[in-house]
C-alpha cells in the first residue's frame, strides 16, 4: 500500500481546525438568543474538534514526501465524511434533531449544498442551529479542502493534489503562481459575492440573520432556508431577483471571474460553456413561462415570469430555493425541470450536477458520431472555444456519464425497497447524486425525506457526498486498485 498516512492523518488535523473554527460563528448567536442547550452542543463539539486536531498534529509529522493522486482521493473523501460526522454532532447534542440519523442527513445535506431535508417545521428549530445550518452550505460551496489548501503549506505540504481531488470546486489552475494563493484568491471573490448579497438583501427589507443565511444558501448554491415556505416567505419580487442574479454568478465557472479582473472582458462572453449555461436558462425560462402563463396558472404575467425564471436558475445551478410548487406545473414544464435536474451548472462553479461543459462535450460527440455514419474517411475533431479536446479528456467525460446514469439508476433499486411511487423514487435519487435539492412528488419542493427510512437516510447522505465529489474521487476507494498497489 502506497498511502501516505502520516500525511493523511496531519491534513485531517488541519480539518479539525477548521470545522472546530468554522462552529465559532453559531456559538455566538446561540450565545447571543440565550439558547443554552445550543451554547453547550456547539462548545462541546468545538472542544473534541480541537482536541482530536491538536493530538493528530502532535503525533503524526508530516513527511517531506510529495502528495500522490491516490493520497487525494483519500483526504478528500475523509474530509466529507468527517465534516458531516462532527458537524451533525451540535444538532443532535442539542436536541434539535434528537435523531442521530436525521442529523447527519442534514449535515451531509448542508456541506454537499444538496438542500435536501428530513426537518417537517423548520422554523421550530433555535437560530444557532438554522445559522449553523446554512453556514455547512457556504463552506461546502466553494470546498472545506479549497480553504484547507490555503494553510497547507504552513505545515510543509503542498495543496495542488489534494486540490484538484476536489474536483466539483474551482479549478486551482493558471490563476496564481501557488495554489495556496489560488484558494486564498478563490475565497476572496466568493466573500465578495457573500458581502454584496447580504447588503442588497437588507436593503430588500430583510433582516441581518434572515440575508445571512440566505446568502449562505445562494452562494453556495444549497438552498436551506430558515423559512417552511423558503424564498416564497418574503413575497418579494426584488428579492427572488437579487437571489436569482447570485444564483446565476455562482452557477458560473469561477476561474472567469479571473478574466473579468484582468480586463478581458470578451474573453468571458466567449466562453463556450458560459454561453450554453445563459442559453439554456433563457430559452427554458421562455418556455416554462409561456406553458405556465397559457395553462392559467398565473394571473399576473410578471409574477408567472419572475417564477419561472427563478425555478429554473434555481434547479440548473443546484441551488434548490424555491417560491412556488413546480410539482403543480403542467407535464411540459416538469419534464424541462427534470432535464435541468441533470444537466446542473458550470464546471468548477459552486453547482453540482453532471456539469454542462460534459452535457456540451457529450452534445458534440453525438454530431461527430452521425457526421462519421455519412462520411466515414472525414477527419471531426471535436472542439470547445476553437480548440480541440483530447480523446482521453472525451474518454473521462463519456465514463463519467455513464457512471452517473448507473449510479442513478442503481441506487433508484436500492430506494425502490421504501415502496414509494416511480417518480419520488427516481428524482429523490437524482436530486442527492446532482446535489440538487427538492425532487418531484413525496420529495418535491414542498415536501422533504422525513417520509424515508434510516437506511435510506444514510444511502442518501453517502450519494450527496458522493455527487459533492463527483462521483469518481468516492468511489475510488471502493476499488481493490486502490488499496492494493500491485494492481494496474
């Protein structure tokens, strides 16, 4: 075995530091509400945070040895699962979620940006506790490993590998020189978004906590509210429109945002993938309000346009708010959701889903393959923005569709056992691969997973990992290759 555990074990500390860091926020608004039970819950996870961190960096040094891809695969996926282990840890000490189970599903929900719930009231829940919440929202949008590779070098280890293994965040590449500059780079325009968001949700009439978790939910495209109703509690057209324009921004590939920044302005609208996202949300937005708007479903033209729109940057980015019951919509209208639910955002964006710079690759495959039936001696590179992709690029993308299709449809068996309908079945299992949020049916957006068993629970909360991590990076290490390095 070629694992490096010494390291293995020194990043997992530096982990701790950092989820035990990252409860500090909630623990002063329990401090701040007078929610005793809250006050504990967080302070005694915070202390094992540290505690566990402080002994693993004392005992186990770092090597000078250089990172491996097969050390990635490992530090990534222990990372989730630990965040999501400790961090359900305040809910269920507190008694807000007085099932183990159901905490650690919300938890996974909340740092995988998933959105899905198992909560029946949630305003019920102490307001530490919904801060909490939606904060593993903001950390899980941009990535735990992403801010972890930023302090990485302060104790003698490089972040690229573990970085890149973090495959649905930025991509940590031709930004700066370091990847530890990246990251830092990377957070600096994620607070940005954060910042801006929370100040014009306060000037839409919210309040300072209402913005904040709100925006937590946007940026990191998770979609918890702190309301039953979600978005649709504010009745507010300004506010659907602000949510829905950083919706759209976070959906985008952040390394853009780069190009922005250096005055390259058309190389930004040029972007292939970036023109097929706003594409693909103008035309399903024409085409859901027109359907609805013909159907009678809406009265007011503005109102049936602004949620139409806001649905469908809110399925297509992963995000999950929602202001109406899309389950309600005609036949035409769900069917274009469901699409959505598949194709997801951006690469290197905050979203989750299949990516559309695959759908496109895949898209292009498809008209290559029919050329090549007419005229089989033709030369049909396929290309993105003018340049070529290589055939191992378009190998990974074809086996990581189908992968995801399989993963689908496998795990779709293994929920079919809780005997619900096709449709709930199916999209409850698309909706936590894709990280996506609400579903259709017994799990659409105004329902949640209380209905399932523990056991579903659990397989729920492993596939949002899994879809958080895009599938590969998990399953990895499920593979005798893996652990056995004799094997090619």
């Amino acid at each position: 075995m070629t694992v490096n555990f010494n390291n293995v074990v020194k990043i997992m500390s530096i982990i701790f530091f950092v989820l035990g860091f990252s409860m500090i926020p909630a623990l002063l608004v329990a401090i701040i509400y007078d929610e005793t039970l809250c006050n504990s819950a967080f302070f005694s996870t915070i202390f094992l945070c540290f505690g566990i961190g402080g002994i693993f960096h004392k005992i186990y040094q770092a090597q000078e040895l250089k990172l491996k891809e097969r050390d990635g695969f490992l530090i990534v996926t222990l990372c989730w699962l630990i965040a999501s282990i400790f961090g359900a840890a305040p809910f269920y000490l507190s008694g807000a979620i007085p099932s183990y189970v159901d905490a650690l599903f919300e938890t996974c929900s909340g740092f995988s940006t998933t959105g899905c719930s198992i909560l029946t009231d949630i305003e019920s829940l102490p307001k530490s506790m919904l801060f909490w919440r939606s904060f593993t929202h903001w950390l899980g949008g941009m990535g735990i490993i992403v801010f972890a590779t930023a302090l990485l070098p302060s104790i003698g280890i490089k972040g690229q590998i573990i970085a890149s293994a973090e495959t649905p965040g930025p991509t940590l590449d031709k930004i700066s020189p370091r990847f530890s500059d990246t990251a830092r780079n990377l957070y600096l325009i994620y607070i940005l978004f954060t910042i801006v968001e929370v100040i014009l949700l306060k000037i839409g009439g919210m309040n300072l906590y209402d913005a904040l978790l709100h925006t937590f939910g946007t940026v990191g495209t998770g979609g918890f509210s702190s309301y039953n109703n979600s978005i649709a509690h504010f009745d507010s057209g300004y506010i659907q429109w602000v949510i829905i324009i950083f919706m759209l921004l976070c959906g985008i590939n952040f390394n853009l945002y780069f190009l922005l920044l250096k005055k390259r302005i058309g190389s930004f609208f040029r972007d292939s993938e970036l023109r097929f996202y706003l594409l693909i949300i103008g035309s399903i937005t024409a085409a859901i309000f027109v359907n609805v708007y013909q159907n009678g479903y809406y009265d007011n033209m503005g109102k049936a346009f602004t949620d139409s729109a806001f649905q469908v940057v809110s399925i297509i980015t992963t995000t999950g708010y929602a202001t109406c019951d899309y389950d309600i919509w005609p036949t035409f209208s769900k069917m274009l959701i469901f699409i959505l639910m598949l194709t997801g955002a951006c690469s290197s964006s905050t979203g989750g889903g299949v990516k559309l710079i695959r759908i496109l690759v895949a898209l292009k495959m498809v008209r290559r393959g029919v050329s090549l039936k007419l005229h089989p001696n033709r030369f049909i590179p396929v290309t993105v923005g003018n340049r070529a992709v290589p055939q191992e690029v378009a190998t990974n993308i074809a086996n990581f569709i189908f992968l995801y299709i399989f993963v689908v449809f496998a795990g779709a068996t293994v929920i079919s056992f809780n005997g619900f309908d096709l449709m709930t079945t199916i999209s409850s299992v698309m909706t936590c691969v894709g990280n996506v949020g609400p579903g259709f049916n017994l799990v659409g957006p105004s329902m949640n997973f209380a209905v399932f068993s523990d056991f579903s629970k659990v397989f729920f909360s492993m596939l949002m990992i899994a879809g958080r991590l895009e599938l590969f990076t998990f399953f990895m290490l499920l593979s005798p290759h893996y652990w056995n390095a004799n094997k090619i």
